[in-house]
C-alpha cells in the first residue's frame, strides 16, 4: 500500500515537471523574430543594423575589437580580441531580446522587433 502511494505520488511529480517543461519551451517558440540588431558599446547605442542585410561589421569596444556577422535574419560573432571569447561561443541571434556580450571589451549586442508585442500595459 506504502509502495502504491509512492508511485501515485512520484508520477503526479513527473506530470508537473512535463508540463511546465512543455510550456517553456511553447514560450519559446512563440517568441517574436527580431528584425534589427542594435549595438552598444560602454552602454552606448552606437549602431543599428538590419538582419535583413549581409555584413561584416567591425565594432570598436573598450579595450579591444570584435567583428559581428549579419547574414540570413542572424547575427552572431565571428572574432573577438578578448582572451575568453565567451560572445563567440553564445552563437547566433535572431529573435527580440536575445543578446551577445563580451564583457572584456564592453560590447552588447541585442536583437530587436521594430513592432515589439506587448506583454502588459502599465498605468
């Protein structure tokens, strides 16, 4: 009977764990593409570039330089004169709010929806 109750109880545990698990990842698909990349270095907007476009772009960051890559709605970094290459490895972005940053060189680059959709309205 013990054994029972245990099983009951472990199950209705993995049904939880499943759905939320599932619902995360029906947010994710859901989440809106972005169609412009903006790009700040030391916390300033220093460019806003298309994803609709094919570029090489050079960013000079603080201390150092990086070089974005746009192509196919995506844009990922290709090079980076940080020791760690952290940004080279978070690979591609394309959808609203995801973002790369090398931290070294003080560069953030974010996606962006020119129509973001609202999730609440605040008053």
């Amino acid at each position: 009977m013990r054994r029972k109750k245990q099983n009951v109880v472990f199950i209705i545990i993995l049904m939880v764990v499943s759905l939320v698990m599932l619902f995360f990842l029906i947010m994710e698909k859901k989440r809106q593409e972005g169609d412009k990349v903006l790009i700040y270095v030391n916390g300033t907007l220093m460019q806003e570039v298309s994803l609709d476009t094919e570029d090489e772009i050079l960013i000079h960051g603080n201390p150092g330089d990086n070089v974005l890559v746009i192509q196919n709605g995506k844009a990922y970094m290709k090079e980076a004169s940080c020791d760690n290459h952290v940004c080279i490895q978070q690979g591609e972005i394309s959808k609203n709010g995801e973002t790369i940053i090398c931290l070294p060189n003080q560069i953030l680059v974010e996606v962006s929806a020119e129509n973001q959709k609202m999730d609440a309205v605040v008053r």
